[in-house]
C-alpha cells in the first residue's frame, strides 16, 4: 500500500501552492550504492514498486531512490559537464517568459556560461530564462544515471519494455514546463536542485473547438498536449472552464526522487533551484 512518507509530506506543505492540491502517495525503498543499483534484487523491487500505479495509471512518487548514483555526486559542477561533453556539442533551447515556444540552438558551453553566471547571480525574479529543455541525453553522461531496467526489459512486467527516449532538463530557477501531457509513460529522476510538479488527471471529455476542457489544449498555436492556461496564474475571464479543474497532485522533487508520470497526466513543473533532471519515456 502507497502512503505519504514523512519527508514527502513536509515538503508538500512547507511549498502547498495558493490553490487546493493533494500530495502524491508515495512509496519508499532503500537507495543503492551505484555498484549495487543493477542487481536484479534492486530491479525487481522497483518495478515491484512501479506496477501497481503502471496498472492502475496513477502517479507515484520514489523519494531518494537515486540518491546514491553517479549523477548526484558529479551533475551538481558544471566543471564536470564541461569535463564529460564537449563545448561544441550543440543543444537546444527554449527562451523567454511562459509558453513562449521560442527556441534557438547553442553550442553546449555557451550554455554553460549562462547557466553559471544565472547561478551566481541567483535571479530569483527574471522573467526571461534559457532552459536546456528536452534534448536527447548525451552519451557521455548516459551511465551517471541509472535507468530502471523495467523500461526496456519485458520481464519485469511493467509495460512492454520498450525504451523511447532518455532526456537532460538543465537550467537556473524558475524555468518551467507549461501545463501538458506525453503519450508515454514517464520516470522523472531529479539530480540537482528541486522542483514543484503539479499534476491533472487524463481529460476523457469530447474535446472540440466549441467545447475546449478545462484545460484549452491546441487554443492560440499550443500544440494538442499542451494548455493554454498558465495554471499558476489562471485568467478565469479568457479561459472559464478552468474553474472545473480536478484538483491537482502537487509534490517537491529534490536530489534522488523519482516521479512516475503516467501516460496522458497533465503535468506542470517548476523548477525552484537550478536544477538538473533526466527522464525516461517508456511503454
């Protein structure tokens, strides 16, 4: 049975948004020095862990399962990024305030550079961010995080272990990802700093241009899985029927916890620190 542990339940409360939310239940196991996070013990009592809420579709978080991995110890220096990737590898970003969709390629040490100056001044209040946001991750650093083998091994019965993508989310306080939800299930693993999600159920309704759900999903150029509400700041005159929104989950993920974002969930996140994150997306 999932419960709310003692950690999880304090940082919901101490960060609770100025709007109704319930925390995520969560279940806890015992974190694995890196020698050991491949044991088949450990992997089948993850995905022991996961299929109940893969089954039922319901999200789950894992707090500090990774917290003894590779990636806890050496993602939080950028000398370390700047050690392992190239300078000239390129990547993309995404610029400007919420939902802007403006996204422009750098080389990945000019990237560094403004992170690190972001760091330094620790801009609490800028409205204009540049967020490292759903590139592939790269080889070089694919072993400092260790994926459960359930997401591409069809033995542990939880999905068809089929592996889609790995992804790197780097960036200073206060980027986000606008309200949204992917077709695959999802494993989010923070590494470095902390970040607030929120989560809506899957919308079942008939969703039409006269009829546009709670969340406006496609309205004013957003792609189809995506809301045209800014659900932090709602505009209840522009977008009326979010006033039917289920209550969301609302959790804090911080260094080693890991999220399981089910398939279709909304999902909204802020990061409230620098942050680096890494997820998966499986079936």
């Amino acid at each position: 049975m999932h419960r709310f542990s003692r950690e999880a339940r304090r940082r919901w409360l101490s960060s609770s948004s100025s709007f109704l939310s319930k925390p995520i239940p969560t279940t806890e196991i015992q974190a694995q020095p890196s020698q050991k996070i491949n044991t088949h013990e450990h992997q089948l009592e993850i995905a022991n862990a996961i299929r109940p809420s893969y089954q039922s579709q319901t999200p789950l978080l894992i707090p500090k399962l990774i917290s003894k991995c590779d990636a806890i110890y050496f993602w939080r220096s950028l000398d370390y990024w700047r050690a392992a990737v190239p300078n000239n590898m390129p990547v993309d970003v995404e610029l400007g305030s919420y939902n802007s969709g403006n996204k422009v390629s750098l080389e990945f040490g000019d990237y560094l550079n403004y992170l690190s100056k972001s760091i330094e001044e620790d801009e609490q209040h800028q409205e204009q961010t540049a967020y490292l946001a759903q590139n592939e991750l790269f080889t070089e650093v694919q072993r400092d995080v260790p994926i459960p083998q359930f997401c591409s091994e069809q033995s542990f019965n939880v999905g068809e272990g089929k592996l889609y993508h790995s992804m790197l989310w780097l960036g200073p306080r206060n980027t986000v990802s606008p309200l949204h939800y992917d077709p695959l299930d999802n494993l989010l693993m923070q590494i470095v700093g902390t970040k607030r999600v929120l989560l809506y159920p899957p919308d079942k309704s008939n969703v039409s241009d006269n009829n546009p759900g709670w969340h406006y999903a496609g309205f004013n150029g957003n792609q189809y899985n995506t809301s045209d509400v800014d659900v932090e700041h709602p505009n209840l005159e522009k977008h009326p029927n979010f006033q039917t929104a289920p209550t969301p989950y609302e959790c804090v993920i911080g260094p080693g916890d890991v999220l399981y974002i089910p398939a279709k969930w909304w999902h909204h996140v802020r990061s409230l620190s620098w942050s680096a994150s890494a997820n998966v997306w499986w079936r």
